[in-house]
C-alpha cells in the first residue's frame, strides 16, 4: 500500500514565523522537546498576521484543519568553547547565562575572584540596552533536595545582583531576582555535562538596540 505525504509551505513577508498547519488524523501529535522557560520569559502567544483558512492558495489535506498560529521569536545563541558562558538574542530580550562554576565554588554562594569580570561584561551590555527592567534568575541540577536547591539557587542570584548593582548605579533600574532550584533545566540532568549546564544564573534584559 503507497502512502502520499503532503506538504505546505507558506512564504510570509514578515520576520513572524507562523504555525498554521495542525492535522487532525492526519498527523501524530509532538511533544515540545524544547528547553523549558521561566515564568516571563516566553514569546508573545498571538502572531501579527492573519491567515485566511478559505484562501484557495491555501491547500491542505483532506479533513485538516487550521491550528491557532503562534508567533516563535527568531533566537540567536553564542556559547563560548567551554560552555561557560551563554548569550541568547530574540526579539525582544537578551540572556546571559553564566554556569555557577563560573561564578562560585561548590555549593556556595561566595563570588569566586573571577566572577566579577564576567559580571561586569553583563553590566556594560545592559548599559548599551538602556534596559531598566533586569531578571536575575538562579538554577541549580536535580542534585540534593529542593528546598536546598531553592534556597542556593536565590542566594547566587541576589550575589550576582549585588554585584550588578553596584556596577550600574542606576535607581532607575528593577531588578527582578529568583532561585528556581531544579526547575527549568536546559540539559539532561540524567549526565553531568547536563548538571553542569544547568547549574547556572540567567541575567535577562530587554533588547532596545539592533
């Protein structure tokens, strides 16, 4: 028995990525494998431009309908060799994540001498954003209990806040500071390479220059 597999391609002349195809019975459903993402963080859920389902350009399967479209912001990621450091660029935000190696010794809050100039590099770009809204967000991996993880994860991100405050000295700016413990890993925390990943601080900003 011969199988047909349609496919659609859309062209849209916008920056905005649309997922306009959900096929009922026709296709299994996915789950997202994605990293997971703090509270705040997500891309806008309405998308700019519509989609006409009558459109006769516009040919699906037999019994497929339209799902809801859904805006995905284009992201850009820079890590550095050894993992250390982590930039992310969407449309709207800037995040460094930094790995609490970095930063701190093991299962400390205390600023190692280096952590400071790594710091200071967050602090001049959220200069050259002219942010004034700053989340400082702490990880821990699925390691020990999560009380423990709660209370280390928010004591390495008010260190990196302090810290940041002093560099900028700016009353205008709002920090938002967390601990998440476990909670949204961006790696497999089933290896150490993973833990390590997801032992770290996310510093957030808004993104106001090209």
């Amino acid at each position: 028995m011969t199988h047909t597999r349609t496919r659609l391609t859309l062209t849209l002349t916008t920056a905005t990525l649309l997922v306009t195809a959900n096929l009922y019975g026709a296709m299994a459903a996915h789950a997202d494998t994605g990293p997971s993402e703090p509270p705040g963080t997500e891309p806008s859920p309405s998308a700019p431009v519509k989609v006409d389902p009558n459109d006769p350009d516009l040919k699906l399967p037999e019994g497929a309908t339209l799902a809801a479209p859904k805006v995905l912001d284009i992201k850009s990621v820079v890590e550095d060799q050894g993992g250390e450091e982590r930039r992310e660029d969407t449309n709207t935000d800037v995040t460094f994540a930094l790995q609490a190696e970095v930063l701190f010794a093991k299962d400390s809050a205390k600023l190692s001498d280096q952590a400071r100039a790594r710091i200071d590099g967050i602090a001049q770009e959220i200069k050259k954003q002219h942010a004034t809204q700053v989340r400082v967000f702490g990880f821990t991996d699925n390691l020990g209990t999560h009380e423990h993880g709660v209370v280390l994860s928010k004591q390495r991100a008010n260190a990196v806040q302090d810290v940041l405050s002093q560099e900028l000295n700016d009353p205008d700016i709002t920090f938002d500071v967390r601990g998440y413990a476990e909670q949204y890993p961006i790696a497999d925390n089933a290896t150490e390479d993973g833990r390590k990943k997801n032992r770290r601080v996310e510093v957030t900003f808004p993104r106001t220059q090209s």
